[in-house]
C-alpha cells in the first residue's frame, strides 16, 4: 500500500483522467438537441493521474504514477 504525499491517505490505486476528443451524432428533435456519442479519440497528452481521496493531481505521466504505487522507479 501507498501513501499519498499531499493528503497521507494510504492509497492503492490512482483516479486517472486521460484527455480524449469524444465524436457524437446531433440531430434536433422535438426542438431539443440531441447528441449521440458515437466514438472516442485519444489524444496524445498523457493525463493526470490523482489521489483516490483527496482528488489531487499527483502526476503527469505513467511511469511516475508506476512509482508512486510502489512500482518500478521513473
């Protein structure tokens, strides 16, 4: 188990959020707008990976949230 270095919560895992372009479908219907989502696009920033408790961004990258829960060293 891991402990968060902003909160000191004892952490096992990490909220990531990883940026993506999301394509829908609009339609008008009823005079309401209407979308669909149809797809995700990946984009190429890495995300922001936070603690599960206190909701602060801990890293930027993978390899650094590897190690923070323990894992290999960046």
């Amino acid at each position: 188990m891991s402990t968060c270095p902003k909160c000191g919560a004892d952490i096992d895992h990490l909220k990531h959020y990883s940026p993506v372009e999301e394509v829908f479908i609009f339609r008008v219907e009823n005079g309401e707008a209407d979308y669909e989502s149809v797809d995700f696009l990946p984009l190429l920033q890495e995300g922001d990976w936070e603690c599960p408790v206190c909701n602060v961004v801990l890293t930027h990258d993978e390899q650094s949230a590897i190690a923070l829960l323990g894992g290999n060293k960046p």
